[in-house]
C-alpha cells in the first residue's frame, strides 16, 4: 500500500535505515517539508538527488528508492537554516511526486526488509566485519571505534545497511547498496566495494611510504627547520622568530652575492652551523660575525675605470704642479690599460720627504683613474695581525686591515694607499713588513689568505700605492714595489704651488673674503727663502694660515678693510727672519767647508770645521758622528798624510799637531761617507793655512788614493745648496748621468762641476793654489823639535793654523 509523506531531497548523502544522521536545511521548500512532518506524524521521506547542484529538483532529478525517516530533533538556526536529526526507518521507492506549493508531497511504496540465514549468510557476516576492520585501519578518516558494535548485529540486512553508511564512497555507489533489497547480494556488493577500496588504500599506503622515504633532502631540511625555529622561539622567550628571520635574510644574501664557489660552500657550512645553535650563544655571535665580514665583501662589484688618457692628465696637472714623473708613470699605465683591459694592479711606491705631496697625489690617482679611495696609514703598525687578521680561535678576532678597508670600499678595484709604510715595527708579535710580501706581490695576491677569513681572496685588481719617507725598509719588499722619487720642490716650484693652491686654500679655510687679502709674489718669495726651508710645503703652508690669521683679526677689528702682504711688511705679519738666505761665511776662512747632506726630509747644507791643536798627530772628532762617518774622517786623515809633501805640508807636522773636527748643530745625528772630500778639503785648508772659498759647496765620497766616488740624493743637495745662496758646487763625476733629472731652474742657478779627483777639488775650493814642497825624510827628522839641526827650524817657521 502507498504512503504519502513530505519529501526532503538530499544533496551528496544518502541515508540508510537505522542511520542516525544531522542534517543542515536550508532551501524554503525543504524547511517547510520539515515543519509539515513535524505537524503530521514526524515522517518525512528521504531521496538524494541525481545533481547536487539542483535547488528546485522534480521527479526526474531525483532517484527512484529512498528511505522513510522520522525527525528527531529540528533546531531553527539564526541564519534562518534549520537543522535537523533524521533516523532512516525503512526503504521506499517514489511512485509519485505532488507540489502542493509550499513543499513537495512524495508517494512511496514501503520495500520490506527480507530475512536470510544458514551458515553462509553467517559466514559471509564474519568475513564482512573482519575486512571492515581493516577498512577501518587503513581508512584515516574513519573513527577507531567505527567497527566495534558490528559483531553484535545479527541481521544481515542490518549489517549490510550499517557498514554501506560507514563507508566512504560517491553518492552513485551508496545509491545502488539502498535499491538492492536482498540482505545477501547487499553483503556481497559491500563486501566487493570493500575488497576495491582496500586494495587502492594499500597501494596509496605503499606510495606514501615510498614518497616519504624518497622525500627530497632540501623538503625534509625545511620541515625540521621550520620545527627548530619554532622550538628556538619558545626557547628565545618569545622573541617573535628574529632568530629565524636573521637566517633567512643570511641566506637570501648568499643567494644574492656573488660569491666565489669555495667562499660560497664556506657561507653555507657556518649558516648550517648557525641554525643548530642558541641565537644567543658566544659561537652563534662569532658565526654571525664571520659571516657579516665575508657577505660584506664586494664580490663581484667593480668600478668603471676611466680609460680617458688626456682627461686624467688634466686632473693630475690641476691637482699637483711639477711631479712630472710620476704623471707619466700613472698616464703609461693607463694607456696599457685602455689598450688591454686588464693590467694587474702596479705596486707604486712614492718615495720623498715629507710636504711633498704623496698622500695627495694617492687621491688625485684614484679621481684620476676612476677608482675608490682607500688610505690605510702603517705608522707605528707592529702586529702582524693587523695584515692578515686574527684566527678566529680567538675572542674578539677580527679580520686584517687589508679585507676590513676592502669592505669599506665597496669595490675589489679601489686604489688602496698603504701610507708610511716604512715606519713599520716590528716586535715579538710578527713582523708585519713581511706580511706585507703576499699582498704586494702581482704574482701572489690573486690568492690573499686572510687569517680571519681562511678563503683565497683575489687583490690583483686593487691597484697600490706605497708612500715612504726613506727606503729603510725589507729588501724582498722593495724588491716588490716600482719605486718612484718625489724630490723636493725649487723655490720657483713652491712658488706656483702657494699661488695655485696653498693660498686660496687657506683663505677660503680662514673665512677671508675675495679681495681682503693678497700675497704679493715677492712676498711670497720672502716668506719661502726666509721663513722656511725644508724640502715640501707644509711648513710654507703654516705660515700662509698665519699671514690670514693675522689679516682677518685687522679686518674684524675694522683697522683696515684689506690687506696686501708685500716685502716690506711681511715682517710686521710673520716676525722676525728664521733663516738666512745666502752665503752663510760673506769672508773666505781657513778649515772651513760647506758640505751637502741627505735627510729623510731633504737636502741640508753640511758645515765642516777643523782646527790644529798642539799635539802627536791624532784627530779627534765631535758633532755626534755615526761610524760610517768616522771611517770617513780615518780615511780622509790618512790620505792628507800620505799626500802630505805634493800640497805643501811637511810630515813632521803631523808629529806636532793634532787635528779637530767638528760638525756643528752638535746634536743632530750625522752619518755616511758623502764628506770625504769636503773633510780632505778642511783638514788640508787648516794644515796649509789656505782659506775655502764661501761660495763653494762639494758632495762626494773619497778612497785612500783619492778618488772621488758616487753619492745619492743628489737632487734634494743641489736644491739645498740652492735655498742656501750657493754658486758653485762639486759633484763626483759618476753623479753626472743624475743631473738629467734635476730641475732645469736649479741648473741654472748653480755652477755644477764634476770631479774626479781630490785635486781638482783643491784646486776649485781653496781661495790660492797648492805649492808642493820638495823633501826628504832626513830634512823632516832634522825639522822635528831636538832634532840635530836646529838652524832647521827657525822660529816662525811653523805652517800657521786656522784659529
């Protein structure tokens, strides 16, 4: 017999009997179907639609067989939804279907449930419940507990229905398990689904196995470093993951930099060592640090060199006037490196004393030639350390200058001035002139080992320049280097520098105003020849600061509205003369001779005195002589007494008289063998009574047979004997190759004479010429005091000495 009863169709569910189940209802229709039920007998029939997607579904939307169910429980949501709890009470199958507006009205007819038994039905039950087990197991998204009631249903209609609910299957399939009516077929086709889902389960086992054995190693590495930032957050106090982003950031810049494949394996040990460890241990800071350094190195970041030859020898003509030659060494360099495009770094090093302008000029190279600037100063530098870095075994290490200036570059190409770099120490921590060998080597430095860094770092692009005051430095580290001399200035040279530089310089740097102050040049002149003499600028410089100080004051104090410096006022502004300029003897005097010495801060004139003394021919010498200079003194002696007779001095004089010499500016250190002559000239001067010439100044080392050999500097004494008023100056004749270098001014000025010899130099340098005298060893023994022949030596008779 047909049933009419409201009808709720189902999307994606289907329900069985005896299923218990909560349903969310939304559609007006359906609402109403429900609240129709609930006014009638609570039954409503249950049929799941063909297409989920239907809202308004019809009889052909809708599958034959359904189930009666009662509701149970209906809860009216908020939203408007309904929801309800259904449980199926018996299948049905719809014969007609009637809109009555609000709902639908469904005929069913009621499909009884069939009774089966025997041994295989009871049989089939057991194997059905056991596979459902593993089902069950292998099934995630089933309960555990799923299959423990099932041994206790005895109907196999029943069972079949409870398993068919449980399982995890399409609409389709569930739909055919409800048509079947018979108890054994429905056991059957579930246990036959069951067989088809365990075994696609099994093999989706298998390949989640295989899949999480063959999981790739960069996957698994973030799963657990996903797990140890999480873990370090909680251990950090809550630190909201910094640690965690300090690695990512640390390694998308190793990603980003370009770093060299043994730098690059070196990043990633330490980032893989960082990540294992407490964010704020001591080794994790030192981790971080080296990392810091190394990801701060330019790799790969070059400047664009200027390769424009007449543009660079324009910057280097306006920044400095004269040094013509190291113009052209740093102009042919570029030239090779226009034409090549690539010319290991030079290693120039700039010799000369101090004032003269090489740490400029190291700037003027790099503006030049397009490179960063970066000065590193050695003075004093005595930790072969501070070159190659500390091992990093130690705390607080860090790497050497060499890198940490690299880093401050920003380039691998910067010019890098290594400044006084012969003021290096030494002490019981290394010697850092040696260290210095690898990094100024061309053949070495592509492959720098920093002590900090532990990589090979490539320094053949830098290019380097050395300044030095002196050449007192390792021989294998000259050996390394171009040397390139940097004399001392002319006076006209200075001259053009104050007036291009040194004066708007320090006019601008003292506030003066154009037009409120002028140096005339003669002034200028005045102020280089009597207020200064050294080799470079500085001191001129200073004195120019002061003329500006001293005008602005009259200015402020509103004594005068400009000022003009000129040589008749210049003593007002800067006091008293410092120095003399010219002759320093106006008179011609006996003993006395105007050597020429080299100082690390150029060239000085050198006074050598002597007098005789009663005495048995000994020479005593003061004026804080170094050995060298003593030898050179026992040398000179004993040539004078060998040559004795051939310059008009008799031998037993040597036996009354001792001889005194002495170099004034008693505490200045003197040294070297460049006065041998001029002690031949003083010594023979004060035996023979013959004054030097004033205006006469000699260089030159002398032999024991009275050769005249080379000196060096011999541009710094030549420009010293210039500022000194000389004329005339005496040169060893192996100097004269030299003489191309010096300044055409300072030729000009001097009367430069080679010799050869100590007689050519007596014979220029003494104010009357020598007369040798003729004798015999019985005439010296009888010319002695007590000798035989007392008429020999009459009273008077003595060779005068210079007092």
């Amino acid at each position: 017999m047909n049933q009419t009863f409201p009808l709720l169709p189902l999307r994606d569910i289907v329900v069985f009997p005896g299923m218990v189940v909560p349903l969310f209802v939304g559609r007006d229709k359906s609402v109403a179907a429900l609240e129709a039920a609930m006014e009638a007998s609570k039954d409503i029939v249950l049929i799941a639609q063909l297409d989920p997607g239907c809202d308004d579904p019809e009889g052909d939307d809708l599958y034959d067989v359904g189930v009666i169910a009662q509701v149970l429980q209906l809860l009216k949501l908020p939203d408007g939804t309904v929801r309800v709890l259904v449980e199926g009470k018996t299948r049905a199958r719809l014969a007609a279907l009637e809109d009555v507006g609000t709902h639908l009205l469904a005929e069913v007819e009621t499909l009884p449930g069939e009774t089966v038994a025997g041994n295989e039905v009871t049989a089939l039950m057991r194997q059905v419940v056991e596979q459902f087990g593993e089902y069950v197991k292998l099934n995630k998204k089933l309960g555990e507990d799923a299959g423990i009631d099932l041994s206790e249903v005895d109907d196999a209609g029943q069972l079949a229905d409870t398993i068919a609910a449980a399982l995890s299957a399409k609409v389709s399939d569930k739909q055919g398990l409800l048509t079947e009516t018979n108890p054994l077929k429905r056991l059957e086709l579930v246990m036959a689904f069951m067989e088809g889902e365990l075994s696609v389960l099994q093999v989706e086992r298998r390949i989640r196995g295989r899949v999480k054995r063959q999981m790739e190693k960069t996957q698994r590495e973030y799963y657990l470093n996903e797990q140890l930032k999480a873990i370090q957050s909680e251990l950090g106090g809550g630190d909201d993951g910094e640690g965690g982003n300090e690695i990512a950031e640390l390694t998308e810049k190793i990603e980003k930099t370009k770093l060299s494949k043994e730098a690059r394996a070196k990043a990633q040990a330490e980032l893989k060592k960082l990540r294992s460890m407490q964010p704020m241990s001591a080794e994790a800071t030192v981790i971080r640090n080296y990392l810091d350094v190394l990801l701060g190195l330019p790799w790969g970041k070059k400047s664009k060199l200027k390769k424009d030859i007449a543009r660079a020898q324009a910057v280097l003509d306006a920044d400095h006037y004269a040094l013509e030659k190291v113009k052209d060494r740093i102009v042919e360099y570029l030239a090779v490196q226009a034409r090549t495009n690539k010319l290991k770094g030079p290693i120039l090093c700039l010799v000369g004393p101090p004032g003269v302008g090489k740490t400029s000029l190291g700037k003027s190279i790099a503006k030049a030639t397009g490179r960063e600037f970066v000065r590193q100063s050695l003075g004093g530098v005595r930790d072969e350390a501070e070159i190659r870095g500390h091992r990093r075994t130690y705390i607080g290490s860090m790497p050497g200058k060499i890198v940490a200036n690299l880093k401050k570059a920003g380039t691998n190409n910067p010019l890098f001035l290594l400044d006084e770099i012969d003021k290096l120490g030494q002490d019981f921590r290394g010697d850092p002139a040696s260290a210095l060998l690898e990094v100024l080597d061309p053949e070495q430095n592509a492959k720098f080992q920093d002590h900090y860094l532990e990589l090979d770092l490539d320094l053949s692009d830098i290019m380097f320049v050395c300044t030095a005051n002196s050449l007192n430095l390792p021989q294998p580290l000259l050996d390394r280097m171009e040397i390139i001399r940097l004399e001392g200035y002319t006076e006209d040279e200075k001259v053009e520098i104050a007036q291009r530089h040194l004066v708007e310089k320090q006019v601008q740097a003292h506030g003066l105003k154009k037009g409120e102050f002028t140096l005339e040049e003669a002034a200028l002149r005045d102020l280089i020849r009597y207020y200064t003499r050294e080799a470079g600028v500085r001191t001129l410089e200073r004195e120019i600061a002061k003329l500006c100080r001293k005008a602005l004051r009259q200015i402020l104090e509103g004594k005068v509205k400009s000022v003009t410096v000129t040589p008749e006022n210049l003593g007002d502004f800067s006091g008293v003369r410092k120095f003399k300029h010219g002759v320093s003897e106006a008179e011609p005097q006996v003993g006395a001779v105007t050597g020429l010495a080299w100082t690390s801060v150029g060239g000085e004139l050198l006074t050598i005195e002597s007098v005789t003394t009663p005495g048995k021919g000994e020479v005593k010498t003061t004026g804080k002589l170094g050995q060298v200079m003593n030898e050179s003194v026992a040398a000179a002696f004993s040539f004078v007494k060998a040559r004795a007779p051939a310059y008009g001095i008799k031998p037993s004089l040597f036996n009354r008289k001792n001889v005194h010499i002495h170099l004034p500016e008693g505490a200045v250190p003197k040294d070297g063998p460049s006065a041998g002559i001029g002690m031949v000239t003083s010594i023979v001067s004060t035996l023979t009574g013959i004054a030097v010439r004033p205006d006469v100044a000699m260089t030159g080392e002398v032999t024991l047979r009275g050769r005249v050999l080379a000196i060096g500097g011999l541009k710094e004494k030549l420009l010293a004997a210039l500022r000194g008023g000389i004329t005339t100056v005496l040169i060893p004749e192996e100097n004269v190759k030299d003489l191309a270098e010096i300044p055409a001014n300072a030729k000009a000025g001097l009367e430069i004479i080679p010799v050869s010899h100590v007689d050519e130099v007596l014979a220029r340098a003494l104010v009357e010429p020598l007369e040798a005298i003729e004798w015999t060893e019985a005439d010296d023994l009888a010319s002695q005091p007590g000798g035989s022949n007392p008429a020999a030596n009459p009273a008077g008779s003595e060779v005068p000495t210079a007092h």
